[in-house]
C-alpha cells in the first residue's frame, strides 16, 4: 500500500478496572468504537493508560487522531467540589487520571479530538468549564437523561445551525441515546455549544476552528441503540484525521531551442 493510500491511525482510550481480591486489573475496549473507527475509514489503535508522559506523547505523535471514549461511571465529584451525591460512582482514579492526561497533551498538539459522553465532560471540565453532579436535580424541569430499567432511551436535540454537529446530522429530527446524569454546566470559552436537549442541557460542544476537529458529545454515537445516522459523526471525524493529499508541481516544459 502507498502512503497515499493508508488509512489513518485513530487512538481509542479504554476502560480500567483496578486489581481486587480475586482479580486482576483489567483494561478493556468497547467493541462498538474500534467497529465504528473501522467502519468509517480508520484502524484504530487501543490506547492503554500508560503512566509515563513521554511514552505517550511518542504514541500520540504516530496517531492521526483520537477518541476520548466514555465510562459506565463518573468523573469523581469530591475532585470536582462537590459533595458526592447518591447516584454519583467515581470511576477509578487511574482511568480518570490517564484520560486527563491524554486529553491535555492531545489538545496541546491539536490532534483531531472525538470525546464522547464522560469523554466530553471531561474535556469541558479540563478546559475550565464546570459539570452539573445529577441532572435530574440541578436542571429544573430536567427531562430523563437515564433510565435505570430502559437501556435504549432516547431524545430530541436541538442542533445549532451552522456547527460541525449541524453538518454532521443535517436537517430533520434528530434523536440520540442518552444514559447519563452528570452533564455540562458552564461551557469551557475553548467551545462553543453546538446540540442541546429540549431541557437546555447541552449535548453536544467544538471548537469553533474550521481547521481543527474538536467536538464532544454527550451521546453515544457507537453503540447499538444509536442511529445510522450517527455514524456520520466518525466519517466525519475520519475525514478530519486524513492528511491532505500532497500537491504535486508540474515542472515548466521548457521549448525546444
């Protein structure tokens, strides 16, 4: 294959469960990512939480760009500065370490970014931006954002127009799945809110820089309760992790004497 041809290398972070009594730790990755990164034009790469800085700046350089995948549980709310609510789970201090890490460093090297569900919260939260804890109290006349019985809950949202989110999706009704209590509060100055629900919770945030694809979303586009149109958000973000093809010169012909 030609390096005209390759297919861009996309990192895919994982989940991580810490060693317990009788287990070890354990990371793993949801097919549903590496399916739909294949699906639209990539080879991804699982991306591990590794603990040294310049092993993964090495790592992120090869890539052409990265998904910020989300996680059954939440980014810590002691860490955050609240007081931790009922319904609040911290996922380990390892994985919300590691994701921190690689959204930081993957934004400083302005690498196409696709964080997804807890995924965008933390990109909000490590831009300056803030979180609501539990939607259901912090919003009034909050709509229901999870259901603990039906896994295939979905909603309408309001797209900005003129957005990559708007490009993405087009024009219609659009619904997507929604499984999470924690959501953006006050939105990082880095983004700009491109989808909310019809509650006013915000589902979807980019930079608005026409050269640099980085948007978040808080559903979740590579599951099996999404849509078919849902995979446009990678053919979108594939097509953002391409590298332009490179401008061959023609060379003057120079006439016979």
């Amino acid at each position: 294959m030609d390096s005209m041809s390759k297919k861009p290398l996309i990192g895919i972070t994982g989940d991580f469960r810490p060693e317990q009594k009788q287990t070890q730790a354990l990371s793993w990755f949801y097919t549903g990512y590496y399916d739909s990164v294949t699906d639209a034009g990539g080879i991804p790469v699982m991306v591990p939480p590794l603990a040294d800085d310049d092993d993964l700046k090495q790592m992120l350089e090869q890539l052409d760009g990265l998904v910020l995948s989300g996680c059954a549980l939440d980014l810590d709310p002691i860490r955050l500065g609240f007081e931790k609510h009922p319904a609040s789970r911290a996922m380990p201090l390892r994985r919300e370490d590691f994701d921190r890490r690689v959204c930081t460093m993957a934004m400083e090297m302005k690498m196409p970014l696709l964080a997804i569900g807890s995924g965008m919260q933390l990109m909000n939260v490590i831009s300056g931006g803030t979180l609501h804890q539990h939607v259901t109290e912090d919003v009034p006349g909050a709509m229901y954002h999870r259901d603990g019985v039906e896994a295939n809950l979905r909603h309408i949202i309001d797209i900005v127009p003129g957005t990559r989110v708007d490009k993405m999706y087009g024009p219609g009704e659009i619904r997507v799945n929604s499984q999470h209590h924690m959501a953006v509060k006050y939105v990082s100055k880095m983004f700009v809110v491109s989808a909310t629900a019809p509650d006013g919770v915000v589902e979807a945030i980019e930079v608005p820089d026409e050269d640099w694809f980085c948007v978040g979303v808080q559903w979740h586009p590579q599951n099996h309760s999404a849509s078919a149109l849902d995979m446009q958000v990678f053919e979108n973000f594939l097509a953002a992790c391409e590298e332009p093809e490179p401008q061959i010169l023609q060379m003057p012909v120079r006439k016979a004497a």
